[in-house]
C-alpha cells in the first residue's frame, strides 16, 4: 500500500493533502482529544518533531531502571567507615538525625577501585561497566520521598504519588514529538506490572498519543515479548491488504457523505499508520540483522546476560530509529532484604556486560552524543542491616547516574556521610534530576507545561532546580 | 436594593460640587501606601463595593464607581466620594460610618468597625491608589479571586433565572420547550437547524444514547412501522423502563465516581466488594432515585435511619463512593494519609457535583475560584471525622486498608469472627508449629526440645505430654491429639463473608487545622466545619458529635441556602452532554472561572430548573431532551452553517459521535449473538489480593460473555479495549471522556481475536440465511441500516473474491471464512464506530 494512496483531496484540508508521507504523524495525533488536533493543524501533529526550548544536548533518553533498588553503598559510594564499624549501631547523632539509633550497620562485602582518568569509584561488581567509567557522571546525592516500592516508583516516573500525572516519557513526547513517523515517541520494554504499573508509563491528562508503547512486561523474558495486536495470524497478508481496502473505501465514502468531519478523517489516516507499524515495529524489533560479535557483546545468547542484553539491543536500535524516550526494565529483582551479598552479585552479573555493550554500541554508531543513558531506581538501600544480611529501602540517599547526551562525563557529584544515609553535598532530589534531564533535552521544566483542569501542570509541579554542574 | 441608595444620590445632592474640590491625588502613590491599598483596601472594595460601582459589574449605582482611581475622584452624579487627607470631608466615609440616617453604605449591613477604620486610615494617608484610570478592574486584576463574596458573582453561583422559552419565527419546529431556546439562537445567527434524521439513523441513535446496545433488526422495524405520531416518546419510555438503561446511566455517574475495582496507585490491592457500590448506582439509575437521595445515600448513607437490614445495607453500599478513590498505602504516615483521603475525596465530590476544583485550595488560596483556604479545610473537617480507612486483614498481614462492614443480619458476627481468625493467625500458627514440634520431639525422645518448647509456651504442650512420670506412649497420644487440634484450627480458613465497603463517623468528630502550604503536619489555624462560603447562605450548625456529612449532602442541594442550583446546573449539562455530545458548558466538570461560559445560558438554566421542578428526577430530563426535536436533527453537513459556526456550538445539526468502548464492545456481541444481558455481580472473585500482581498472580478477566460495564475495573490494568478506546481514567473524576483517534485503535480492530470472534459468530448467524437476505442481516445486525445497491454490489465482489482466494488456498471454510472478513470490516469501519 502506498502511503497517502486513501487521501482523496476533495474534502481534505491542506495541510494533510501537502503533507506526504508526513501525514502519519497527523493520523497518530489525530486526536488526541480537540485541543491536540487544533494544535495538530498548527503544528503539523503532537508528534512532529518540535524544536525544544533551548539548545539541546541530546536528543533521546534510554532509562535503565533497576526496580527493587540497588545498594548505592554496594555499587558506586564507598564507605570505608561503614565497613570498619559493621555489626554497631549506627547513632543518629552520626549522620545528623534527631534519632537516638538508626540500626546495626552492616558493611559492604564488595571491593571498590578506582576507573578511568577521572579516577571514579565503582565496585567490582560491575568490571565491564568500570571500563567505560569516564563516559559516566554518577550521582551520589540522591534523594526522594516513598520509602514503599510503590509510591517511590510513581515519584521516580511521575514526579508524583498521590496524583496520576503524567510519566517523564510522556512529557518528553509531548515536549520534542517523534523523529519516525512510524513509530511512537515513546517506548517501554518490560515494563513493571505492579507498583503503578501503566501510571508510570501513562500519558494521565496529556493527549494519548503520549502514552508509551509497552513491549512485554518486566516477569516475561522479552524473546516472547509482543507490542498486542500488531499482528494477525488469521489471515494472509494479501487477504489482510485487500480487507483493509475495503474499511478504507466505506470509511472514505462515509467521509465524502459526511463533509467535514476530522474525526472520519483521523480514523482514515489511523488505520494508515496502524499499517505502517504492523510491518515496521516487527523490522525494529527484529535482531536477525545483528551481527554476531554485537549479540556477543550484549551478552545475547549467554546466561545470564540475555534476556537484559536484548533488551539492551532492542533500546539502541529504537534509539536509532528516531524513538525518543525508551526504558527497560529489570525485573522486581533488586530488592534485596535478605542476602544483599548474593542478590547484588547474581543481579549485577545480569546488567553489567549489556550496559557497557549499550554505551560502547551507542558511542561507535556515534548515537551517544545525543542519547542521554539514565541508569538507576527507585531508591537505594539502607547501610544498615535488615534480616541479618539484607538491607532496607533508602529514599534519603542513593546513587543514580548518567552518560552521554552533554553530560559532564567522568564527574562523581555530590557525597553523603560517612555511611552513604544522608546526603551531605550537593543534594540532588527527584524533581532536580528530572529538570536537569529535561534541560539537557533542550525543554525548560517551568516552561513544558500542559493545562488541564483550569490550569498549567509541569513534571516538577512547583519544585525543581536545574543542576547546571552535571552538563558539558 | 433598598431606599438607601437614593439617599446616597441625595447627599451628593446636597452637597455642592465646589465645596469639595476634586483634589488631585498624589499621581504616583507610595509604595507604603500601595502596599496599604493592596493589603486592606481593594480587597475591602471588591468584597463590599464592587457589586454596585464596578464597571466590571456594568453597575453603577448613583452613577458612582469605586474600582478605579478616577470612579472616586469624578465621584457620583454629583461630585466625588472622597477627600484624600480630609476623612470629615469625604462622603464615602460618611457613609461607611453608618451614622447618618440619609447616606448608609453597603446598604444592607454596616462594615465592620476595623474595615471602617482602615479606609479612614487610607484616607488620612491621602487616599493611595494604584489602579490608574484605564485600568478598572477586570477578571485578571480582579483584587482576591478567592474572595467568597465577591466571587458570587461569577455565573456558576448565581441563583437560576426563571427563563421563559423564546418565541420563534418557526413555531413548527420545536417539539418541546428547550428547542425554542436552541432554535432562539439558530434563528439570531439566520441558520436552519438541519432536517430531521432519517428513523434508521435515529432508532440506531436512541438505542445507544439511552441503554447503550444497538437495536435488533426486529426492534428496528417495529420503530420503523409504529404509525403513532408519538413513537419516538413511545420508544423512549420503552427504552427508559429498560433495566438496560441503569447499566448505561449509571456508567456515566460510574465515570465521576472513579469506581473501580482494585486500589491503583502504590499497591494495587484489590477492592473484593467495590461491585457491590456498582449495582447498587445501576438500580439507584434504573429506579430513578432522586439526585438529591442518591447523593444522600452516597455521602451519609450510613447515618440514615432504615426499616429493615436490607435497607441499612443498600443505603451503606451507596457509601461506597466515599471509599473507592485510590490511595497510598504502604509506609505512608497515618496522619499524610488521612489528609490525602480527605483530599481525594474533596477533590471528587467538589468536580463530579459542584463542577470545581477544589483540590486547589489545599495549599492555597483558590487562583481563580471564590474559595480560601479556609473553606477547603472547613470541608476536611467533615472527612477526616469520617472514617474510611481501618486495620483489618490483608495479604497475610494486618493493614490499615478500606474500611468494610458485613452485610446481612449475621454480618457483623462472620465479619468479626473472619478478622479475628486472622488477627489471631499467626500466633495460632505458631503454636500450631511448636506442638507438631513437640509432638516429634517427644516420638524422638528429645525431653531437652520438650522442655524448650514447654519454657516459651506452655499452651503448645499437652499438660501430660508435659508430665514426664507418665507413660511415653501416652504422652506422645495426648500430644498428638493437642497438635492435631491446632492444625484443625488454623487449617479451617473461614471463607471471606458478604461484605461492603462503606464509611463511617469517626468516633472523635473534630474541625481540622489549615495545613500550611498543604503540609500535612504544619499546622494552621483551626476552621469550624462547614461548606463553601460563596455557596452557603445561612449557617448551618454541625452537632459536635457528628462528621456534618449528613449535613454536607443535605447542602449540596439545598436549592434554598445551599449549592443545589449549582448542583443542578452541573448535572442538566452532564445530562445533555451525554446526550447531545458536547455540554452546553463543555468544560463539563468546571464552571468556575477557568471553565468555558455556557453556550446557551438561558437553556443551561431551564433544564437545571425543570430538573429541581421535577424532584431531581435524571430519568425525566433524559426523556426530555431525548425526545425533543433538537435530539432529532440528522448530523447532515451543511457549508453555511459550517462556515458561521464550524464547532456547531449554536446545534445546528446533531453531533456525529464515536461508540465509547462498552458500546463498541456490547454491539459487536450483540451482532454476533454472543452477548448475555444478565446482570453480574462481581467480576473479580477470581483475583488474589494483589489485583495486578506478577508471577503466579491470576489476571482480570475480560472474558464473560455480560454487558462490559461488569467487566472488571482493576486500575493499571484496564481490560485492553478499554485502555485503547478512552474509557474514564478510574483514578479521578471523568465527566467528558477524551476522544483519541490513534494507531492502535485500528491495531486492535484490525487484529484483536475479540473482534474476530464476534464477527465469526456474526458471519454464522448470517450464513443461516438465505443468500439473498444476507445482506439485508448484515448490514442490520451490525450498521443497523440497509445497504444502498452500491453497497452491496461492492460487498458481494468482496465476499466473492475473498471466498475465491480462500479456496484457491485451499480453505475448506472459505465461505464462512470470507464472511468473517466481510463482518470483521464492518466492524472495522467508520459506520460502525460512528452514531450518525
């Protein structure tokens, strides 16, 4: 099928007649509700690329989110003290709380060097990652608020809890749009169920179109992943074409029928698009194309690297295809209570090698300089212990970082006390991370604004600074 | 207004123009004395002044006006109102002073003696005014937008005009009185209100407007060959009597209570018994309950009295709207949570009955709308003294979870002994545990674990097991039969009793604090319990030992002293939003200032008071506007009327509008057959605790063959063709549904095994026809119209070839398979999806 081959022009306006193949993006617009088809015709679609606020230093994001919450004091923040003084009681005088005791400390089993040029601290559990030490900017002041799972996910998501608004994807859709036309802005692969499940991916008050496109979820192994419904075993593909013919001429005499109607014609130029992406997202999605010294690198095709080592792969080649926010998911697996030793030493021998596979693939294929990789959780873990080898859930201080994309590359910010519970310079909160995301992606958070309900929503509601320091 | 007004024209009367020489004002005010103004003065104008002397009120009483500099210096028909620096001298401080029989002003009730007081001050200081001449007060300088008195005079909050219908040029047109009103405006703007629709097109409308499933072809002719000239009223009661009709109706009330059957949120815990709250708003639609009882019951239900226990239980279930919100339920604090509660709880009830959004005065002071912080609060008060919220068992663990009551005369006996099994588990289990050890410890001759055991609980060792002069065998007899006992115990899990989720008064009723910038523990000034100022007008006293919910519903309609003509106006426009396809407010859950202004202002007020004449009836002002003649318009383009008014605000033809995804979903069945129409109740009994867990978690299921407003909500996890097709976000109030049209709705109806099922049952139905009406069956079973020849002509050569490919494949079923593709693009199609 010819892409436009169902635009007859008579009742068409003009900017879906002029626009070729363009007018896909209208289609996947088309209605998101009035106000994004009045915005659509002023734009040429909600998700034709915009020009950002400012000069932008990257123009993608891959999120690797590690749900359960890694140990910060295990991986990236070193803290001699805690290890000497293991197995005491951690005074709260110690780290400035009001609390008499905060809890038997408990050491970390892992050794840390130091990486790169820039000297930068990691933990031998992650060696592959360590080669690529000054590509990453690592935040050791981390902080946010939900010290349960669930209300630490949406914060991490939506900037919210108690509130459905929108993801950071959806903002960044709705804020730059989509650089294929045949593809959403946004993607999720394997996307946690539980939660806040959908919320952390919704679009909430902002035209559907925002919404991420999930691909499997976080319990299924993504081999056996499918986007529904975008294929149909039942019938051939020419059957399948011919039928499509036929919704598309009783669709269009309804329109001719009909005069304008934009609804008629959104759903016309819907179905176009839903074709296009039966046969593209399958091509995106397929790594029959890769060659087998990239699957090696992923770690495709070896346990236990290959199921997050596709995902990996997938999240560059979307990447690639112009897709603008995508996010993988581990699964609930980081969330170690118990056996913090073992959990953290299975858990990070399945992300390592794919990582360092995603930043090298990204810079070789020269994709990194404008793609902002975001790794991190919900929260890190307590230095303190729970259940007598685990640790706790820590929204008061954790580690979360970024490489590529104009980031300030080899840079460690930020220092928590001398046990990794506080941090003590340099605070980076939730709502600072995300305004700094956004402003590397050329969006200025006060100004990306929505209004719904009688007025204008942001990402960060009123909080929010741009951390200038963490960009080149 | 009272005689006092003209008094005021008679003191400038009598006062001569030259005694009072217009004296210039200083030209640009101190800062000090802007900020004088900006603090006490304006806001002191706006609250007491404004209504008679603003020209944003385009009053002007005594020809005076007070909302600039210049409306004072120029003063009345006879000078100006005040000296600065000379407050003896100043008229308007005469009058504010109350002292003289002939000037009293505001006329109804003297200012407060510090308000008094301050505006002498401001005129001592020689009257500072920063509001320059061209600048009289407009909306976005209006001085305090939260100010409750001023703000009634925003449109939302005044009393309902008594509007009478129009007269018109075209007195055949209008069927009922609302039609003068629309065709009032078409006749102003010279346009013609589009022809009637043909009775296809219409049956088809009526159906899914009023029960939401297409007509059966038999249906659709017995409307077609009804010769009375009243059949559409005729259809319409039908279709009203139908017990189809809740379960449409009450989706829409469904939508503004953001029911739904699981929690969402952090944990997505499922609500067991939210289905019960759904029936119950399905009967309560289909008997036609009362708004104002409906409300009542869905507020305060639980406080009202009742005759019978089946009573008390129905008008608890209607409760449930208190409690189904979602919530943050792990490791969030007792007090946070109570005050996000309340919060989602104003939230709703100001949007889905006020159309406000008072959620924005939690942190505060409205930015738009007449309601302070202060009455935010006043309103927490009455929600945190009621309870939703309790420690009950969930998931293996005591957690402070919705608040459930059994229901039946046995309920509170097998809810209590349900929770108490299950308080006392896990030490039943323990002791269970430790007798079974004891037990195998004495077999094993171990008397050091016995006596282990017996040290930390006595109550796990049978007294002669414990006794070691008596015979082993013996011991080993008693113990077993102990430890057999409390196995017996806590393997006999009582099922889960009948229960329903309801609220309560709390047992300590108390007014709440301001919580500064919405903090939940910073604390504030303490607010009486109480309503919306700008809506209250008499004071209503709350017993100390009540919520004030009984109160607070009862105020939501008070056509007298309360919100109950805001209230109407809210619901006459949801009513004929759904109806007519946009509201006459199409902000339809706001109307204050941000919200759109009524389209039609005089109708929007007539519909709410035929409402209020009626007895808050919803069934008679469905009727109404359903049969009248505006109902009945064909949605035919028409260029003129496009060019004038290309959104058809002023309705000249009807609303071409999509299927919402229950109706989408019910047709399809229908036409294939497959639709059961009785009633279910819950739809979730196959689901664990965690509604969305992962793993071994069963899912939702989306699989019953019953109308789709019983399919299960699970918040998160929609049934697919409900996340695809815009159905209501289930975590807030939704009055105005969005309308999407993207890819993956046509992924769905393309490749969704549903769509394909229903149309391979279409297909049969079909087949067993004869071939020449085949056609005639599919065009009636799925569009509800008969195909024109072009039409059919171009089917037949789909069918025919499709049935050609199909064989030259070999396909042994290409006949049915290639009407399935046939049904299945219908299905596909525009005409389907759309309600001419």
């Amino acid at each position: 099928m010819q892409c436009g081959q169902f635009l007859h022009s008579a009742t068409r306006r003009d900017f879906l007649r002029n626009s070729a193949c363009g007018f896909g993006q209208v289609a996947l617009a088309a209605m998101a509700g009035q106000k994004a088809f009045a915005e659509s015709t002023a734009t040429g679609g909600a998700l034709f690329p915009k020009a950002p606020h400012l000069a932008a230093r990257a123009k993608r994001v891959i999120f690797l989110f590690m749900w359960g919450g890694p140990s910060h004091v295990d991986l990236f923040d070193p803290k001699p003290r805690l290890n000497q003084e293991s197995g005491k009681t951690l005074a709260g005088k110690d780290v400035g709380s009001d609390r008499e005791t905060m809890g038997e400390l408990i050491g970390s089993p892992f050794r840390f060097s130091q990486h790169g040029e820039s000297g930068m601290w990691i933990s031998e559990l992650f060696p592959h990652l360590s080669q690529h030490a000054d590509k990453l900017c690592v935040i050791n002041s981390m902080h946010t608020e939900g010290r349960a799972h669930g209300e630490a996910l949406l914060r991490l998501h939506t900037g919210q809890a108690n509130l459905v608004r929108p993801s950071v994807g959806a903002w960044v859709s709705y804020g730059l749009g989509s650089e294929n036309e045949n593809l959403p802005a946004f993607i999720t692969i394997s996307p946690p169920r539980g939660h806040g499940g959908v919320q952390n991916y919704g679009c909430a008050f902002l035209p559907a179109v925002h919404q991420a496109t999930a691909i499997g979820s976080a319990e299924l192994p993504i081999a056996e992943a499918k986007v529904s419904n975008l294929a149909n075993d039942r019938w051939n593909p020419k059957l399948q074409k011919s039928q499509l013919e036929l919704i598309q001429s009783i669709n269009q005499k309804h329109l001719n029928q009909a005069g304008a109607d934009q609804r008629i014609e959104g759903l016309i130029a819907s179905y176009e698009l839903a074709y296009h992406m039966q046969s593209t997202m399958p091509q995106v999605m397929s790594l029959n194309d890769e060659s087998k010294s990239t699957l090696d690198m992923y770690g495709v095709g070896s346990e236990p690297t290959d199921n997050f080592g596709r995902q990996c792969l997938l999240a560059r080649k979307f990447a690639e295809s112009g897709v603008r926010y995508i996010q993988v998911s581990t699964n609930y697996t980081w969330d170690h209570h118990q056996q913090v030793e073992k959990g953290h030493i299975a858990e990070s021998a399945k992300v390592d090698q794919p990582i360092a596979a995603l930043l090298e693939d990204l810079d070789r294929r020269g994709l990194l300089e404008d793609t902002l990789v975001l790794w991190g959780a919900e929260f890190g873990r307590t230095p303190t212990v729970e259940r007598g080898d685990g640790r706790g859930h820590h929204p008061d201080a954790f580690t979360m970082w970024m490489a590529g994309g104009g980031v300030r590359a080899g840079l460690t910010w930020g220092t928590t006390d001398d046990f990794g519970y506080y941090p003590v310079d340099n605070p980076v909160h939730m709502h600072d991370l995300h305004a700094t995301l956004l402003y590397a992606l050329g969006l200025h958070h006060e100004r990306l604004t929505y209004r719904h309900a009688g007025r204008d929503f942001r990402l960060t509601d009123v909080y929010g600074n741009i951390v200038h320091e963490l960009l080149a | 207004m009272k005689p006092l007004v003209s008094g005021w024209i008679l003191a400038l009367l009598i006062f001569s123009p030259g005694a009072v020489s217009p004296a210039q004002s200083d030209a640009t005010p101190s800062r000090k004395g802007v900020e004088f103004f900006e603090q006490h003065i304006r806001p002191l104008l706006a609250k007491h002044c404004y209504e008679c002397h603003s020209a944003r009120k385009q009053k002007r009483e005594g020809g005076l006006l007070l909302d600039s500099q210049s409306g004072w210096e120029v003063g009345g028909e006879n000078g100006p109102a005040l000296v600065p620096g000379d407050v003896d001298a100043s008229l308007l401080i005469r009058a504010v002073r109350y002292t003289d029989d002939d000037i009293q002003m505001p006329p109804n009730r003297a200012l407060p003696a510090e308000a008094v007081a301050r505006l002498e001050q401001w005129v001592r200081m020689g009257a500072p005014d920063p509001r320059t001449n061209d600048s009289a007060e407009s909306d976005e300088t209006f001085a305090d937008p939260s100010d409750p008195i001023a703000g009634r005079d925003h449109w939302a909050f005044q009393p309902l005009s008594i509007p009478q219908p129009p007269t018109v040029e075209d007195a055949e047109w209008p069927r009922r009185s609302l039609d003068r009103f629309v065709l009032a405006r078409l006749e102003a703007e010279k346009l013609q209100p589009a022809p009637d629709a043909n009775p296809r097109d219409l049956v088809r409308r009526l159906y899914f407007q009023l029960i939401g499933l297409p007509p059966t072809p038999q249906q659709i002719e017995a409307f077609l060959h009804d010769p009375r000239p009243d059949a559409v009223e005729h259809l319409v009661d039908e279709l009203l009597d139908s017990p189809r009709y809740g379960e449409r109706w009450g989706r829409h009330w469904l939508d503004l209570a953001r029911f739904a059957d699981s929690n969402g949120l952090d944990e997505n815990f499922l609500f067991r018994e939210a289905w019960r709250y759904r029936n119950w708003v399905i009967d309560a639609v289909n008997n036609d309950m009362p708004y104002d009882r409906f409300l009542l019951e869905q507020i305060a239900g639980d406080l009202l009295p009742y005759d019978s226990v089946e009573q008390r239980d129905r008008q608890r279930m209607g409760t449930g709207f208190m409690v189904v919100g979602p919530k943050v339920l792990l490791g969030n604090d007792e007090r946070r949570q109570r005050m996000e509660v309340a919060d989602e709880q104003i939230d709703t009830i100001g949007r889905a009955i006020l159309g406000q959004t008072l959620g924005c005065c939690r942190c505060h002071d409205h930015k738009f709308d007449p309601f302070p912080t202060k009455d935010y609060y006043a309103l927490a008060g009455i929600l945190t003294s009621t309870t939703v919220m309790e420690r009950r068992h969930m998931l293996n663990q005591q957690r402070v979870m919705e608040r459930l009551v059994g229901i039946g005369s046995d309920g509170e006996a097998r809810d209590g002994a349900y929770e108490k099994f299950w308080r006392e588990f896990p030490e039943a289990k323990e002791k269970a545990d430790q007798a079974k050890s004891a037990w195998e410890s004495l077999k094993k001759g171990d008397e050091k674990a016995v006596a282990t055991l017996l040290e930390k609980n006595k109550d796990a060792v049978a007294e002669i097991a414990a006794d070691s002069s008596k015979p082993m065998q013996q011991r080993i007899t008693a113990q077993k039969s102990l430890a057999e006992k409390l196995a017996a115990v806590i393997a006999n899990r009582p099922p889960i009793p009948p229960r329903a989720m309801i609220a309560t008064d709390a047992e300590d009723p108390a007014d709440e604090a301001v919580r500064i910038s919405g903090e939940f523990d910073d604390l504030g000034d303490q607010v009486s319990r109480g309503f919306l100022q700008v809506l209250t007008h008499d004071q209503v006293e709350i017993p100390e030992d009540q919520s004030g919910r009984l109160q607070l519903s009862r105020w939501l309609t008070d056509v007298e002293h309360g919100a109950g003509h805001l209230a109407a106006r809210v619901l006459a426009n949801r009513i004929w939003h759904h109806l007519i396809g946009r509201g006459i407010v199409r902000t339809v859950d706001n109307f204050g200032r941000a919200g759109e202004v009524p389209s039609h202002p005089e109708l929007l007020d007539y519909l709410a008071s035929e409402l209020i004449n009626s007895g808050w009836s919803i069934k008679s002002l469905v009727r109404e506007i359903a049969i009248s003649r505006t109902n009945l318009m064909s949605s035919a383009h028409n260029e003129t009327a496009y060019s004038v008014d290309p959104e058809n605000r002023l309705l000249w033809k009807f609303n071409r509008r999509r299927l919402d995804p229950e109706s989408l979903r019910d047709a399809m069945l229908a036409a294939g057959g497959l639709l059961d129409l009785a009633p279910m109740e819950s739809t979730v009994w196959n689901l664990n605790d965690q509604a969305t867990g992962v793993g071994k978690h069963p899912r939702r299921r989306t699989d019953f063959p019953c109308r789709s407003v019983y399919l299960p909500v699970i918040r998160n996890d929609l049934p697919e063709l409900f996340e695809v097709f815009d159905f209501a976000n289930p975590q807030a109030t939704t009055g105005g549904r969005p309308e999407t049209t993207v890819a993956i709705q046509g992924l769905y109806l393309l490749n969704a095994e549903m769509v394909m099922d229903a149309a391979e049952a279409t297909a049969r139905r079909i087949l067993d026809r004869a071939p020449e009406k085949r056609f005639d069956l599919l065009f009636s079973l799925i569009l509800n119209s008969e195909p024109t020849s072009a039409e059919r002509e171009e089917l037949e050569s789909f069918v025919q070839q499709t049935r050609d490919r199909l064989q030259d494949d070999g396909d042994e079923k290409a006949e049915i398979h290639a009407w399935t593709m046939t049904c299945h693009a219908l299905f596909a199609s525009s005409r389907f999806q759309f309600l001419e």
